[in-house]
C-alpha cells in the first residue's frame, strides 16, 4: 500500500516561495514582488511579499544581527539558508503581528524541505532564539539602515538631519502617486487622495490592486511617482512641438509630454519594456511614435524641438520602493553609469534644433550622476536654462541656487505632513 503523502505545514509554501524570491535579491537581482500567478492566494501572497520587503528595509540591521549570531559566518553551499534566516528575523524583529512561534516554527520546516538545509535546522533554531533575546537591542537609524559609503557621501551632499530622514523614508515604503490625465476633482476624490505638485495625485491606503482602482481600465490616469513627473513638465514648448523622450518606457514621461500637446518620439532600447510603453499608451488612448533602438545608435534626420533624457543611473532614488538598490551599487558601478551618462548628453545635444532644450534627469541621490554632470553638459552646446520655484507651483525648496531641481526622500511637499519623495536631479539646458 503507498504511503501517503504528509500534508504540508499551512504557511511553508508562501515561506518558501518568499525565500526563493528573496535569494535572488541577496545575489544582486532587482527585486519584483510575487504575483497571483506564483502565489493565488491574496493574502497568502500579500504575507509574502510583506517578509521579503521587510527583510530589504531592514537588511542592514538584520545582516548585522546575523553576522554577530553565527559564530563562524553563514554556511556555505546552504542553499536557500540564508534567505530563510532574514526572513524570519524579519518576522521575530519587526512583524510581531505574524508571531514568533510561526518564525521559528516555519524556517525549521523550510530547512527540512531541502536536503543541502536539513543539517542547519538545530543552527538556526539557536540563532533565531538568541535574536529574541537581542531584539530589544537592534538599533533602528540611517547609521544601521544603509551602507557606511553612501552615508558619507549623503550626509556630505544634504547634511546629517536630511539622511536621518531617508531611514525613515526607507522604513515607510513609497506612497502611490498618479498622475491624472485631466484635472478632475470627483476623479482625486474616487481614488481618496489629494493633489501634490501640479497633476500629481498622492493615494496614501488603498484596499486593492492599481489596476482595479476607479478609473485605470478608462484610462484616466497612470502610476508616476510625483518626483518623477517633474521633468516633462519643464520644456515649456509650443503645441505641436517634436519631443523625443530617450528611455521612455514604461511611458510615464511619454504620457505626460503627449498630453502637453507635442509630437512625441519615444524611444527605448528594451523589446519587453516597449511593450509595455504601448499597452500604457492604448489604455490611456494616446498616440506617439514608438521606436525600440539604442540610442547611441540612433539617428534622426530631422532634429528635435525637446529632449528628455532620463539617463540610466544606479537609481538610488528610488530605495523607498526598491530597498535592495544602496546594497546593490558601488563606486565602480556608479562610475561606470556617469560615463555612459556623458556619451548620452552628448549625443542629445546633437539631437536638438539650435535653442531646443534639452530635459536631464535621473532618479539618483549620486552627485556624479547628477550635480556634477552640469559641466560636462556645457561643454557640448548646451546653456543653462534655470528653473524657478514658481514652476514648481511655488516649491522653492527643491530649486538649487543654480536653478536645477534636487528632490530626495528627506523632503515633503508643502502642506505634506510625511510621504516624501524619489530623489531626482533635473537639470534644464537649451542648445546655442
């Protein structure tokens, strides 16, 4: 007679689904959260992925822990262990409402489910016991949240108060912002939010997912962090004007410039994320020129009225939604990003029309990716068009005493009582 088969323990599936997710993060992956298709459940899935991104806001203080409690280092060729550690300090530390008896009482049953773990059970029942005891001892600040090398360099560039403020960001998480496609104060109030900068709307809760939300199916408005709206809102171009938007996709920018009324060329160099840009596109029923192409390669007949360039960079801006990135990037990384950064510009500049301008930006808290790009951008052609704080609806904080826009997570809208913002740098140039 077969034997039959034990039935699994409740919880250990979505354990293990989030440990695997989590593994590929702690290698260098960008993380994506799990979705209906990996995990039907909603709230079995919505568990999970609340273990892996409290397991990347904390990641400082939980590595620290871990390195302090296993005497002799994390075990080599352990297979998921090491994920299956931080998610259950995750849940020891800083989910007391999921309980510590399921933290213990899971990653013993998620070691025994793989053969290369088994062994570690008895290692990590001891290791996840003694974290109980230090709990009360683990230190919450920037000092423990991020690595020592950006913390220098932030609290040189936006002082020691500022950086303060980006562990508290990072332990936030990022509100949802939209960006409408017509002002219409029934639409904010359907969506329960309230305007920030210009058409940029803040939704703080919700109870469902984005695509569900009053409005999305009819197009009425498209996710966009209100940082992130900022620099299409800067050409100030006559209606018809000819744009092109270099790394367009997923379509945020693309969308914001056609609704401006100008003839859009959005260009992007990956096939998948260009799909993506023309499904955002039909949903809110817009229409530009769609070109998949790597813009070092890229050549126009015919120049532009406006460029934006949201330059690839090592998005450290962006760590309220993505934790892992400031443990991801290193000076070589990032100075690599300012090279092709400068082989950008320069090849923008030769895509503008004699007094076109020229929009860079990028979602970076890196002076060399931001800040100090500036010289390299007058050196080919390009002059300094200031920004003022009355185009910002009169946000003068942002504003640089050279007219560029220096937003980070340290900083609320006026009137915002908490909910910041992505860190940007935007730089506004026209061609002599």
């Amino acid at each position: 007679m077969p034997k039959p088969k034990s039935k699994q323990a409740p919880g250990l599936a979505l354990r293990l689904k989030a440990a695997e997710r989590l593994q590929l993060v702690l290698k260098g992956a960008s993380f994506a959260p799990l979705y209906a298709t990996e995990i039907a459940d909603a709230r079995d899935r919505a568990v999970a992925n609340r273990l892996i991104t409290t397991a990347l806001r904390y990641h400082g203080p939980i590595s620290a822990l871990a390195g302090q409690l296993l005497e002799r280092g994390m075990p080599k060729k352990s297979g998921r262990f090491e994920a299956i550690l931080h998610l259950s300090l995750a849940q020891l530390l800083f989910l007391p409402d999921l309980g510590d008896h399921s933290a213990l009482f899971l990653a013993g049953e998620a070691l025994r489910a793989d053969v290369r773990t088994q062994h570690l059970i008895k290692l990590m029942n001891g290791v996840l016991r003694e974290a109980q005891r230090r709990r009360d001892d683990v230190e919450i600040k920037a000092s423990t949240l991020f690595p020592p090398a950006l913390l220098q360099k932030w609290r040189f560039a936006y002082g020691a108060e500022a950086v303060e403020a980006f562990g508290a960001a990072l332990i936030e998480g990022a509100p949802l912002d939209v960006t409408l496609k017509a002002d219409a104060p029934a639409m904010v109030e359907s969506l329960g939010g309230r305007v920030l900068l210009a058409d940029s709307v803040r939704i703080d809760v919700r109870d469902r997912p984005v695509d569900q939300l009053h409005g999305y199916a009819e197009g009425r408005f498209w996710v966009q962090d209100a940082a992130a709206a900022i620099p299409a809102r800067l050409f100030n171009l006559h209606a018809g004007a000819r744009v092109l938007d270099i790394g367009a996709a997923p379509g945020g920018k693309t969308a914001q410039l056609v609704k401006a009324g100008y003839a859009v060329t959005a260009l992007d160099r990956d096939p998948s994320r260009v799909e993506r840009l023309r499904d955002n596109l039909k949903r809110l029923n817009y229409t530009a020129e769609i070109v998949t192409a790597d813009f070092l390669n890229y050549g126009t007949a015919t120049p532009f009225d406006g460029v934006l360039l949201d330059a690839p960079c090592s998005a450290t801006g962006t760590f309220r939604r993505h934790p892992e990135v400031v443990w991801h990037r290193n000076p070589a990384d990032i100075q690599s990003r300012v090279a092709l950064q400068r082989q950008l510009i320069e090849r923008a500049a030769l895509c503008l029309n004699p007094g076109g301008v020229l929009i860079y930006c990028v979602c970076s808290l890196e002076p060399q990716e931001g800040e100090s790009q500036v010289d390299w951008a007058l050196s080919q052609g390009l002059e300094p068009m200031p920004v003022t704080a009355e185009e910002l609806d009169g946000w003068a904080a942002p504003v640089t005493k050279d007219g560029y826009v220096r937003t980070h997570p340290g900083l609320t809208v006026p009137g915002e009582k908490g909910g910041t913002l992505d860190g940007f740098f935007i730089a506004r140039f026209r061609r002599r």
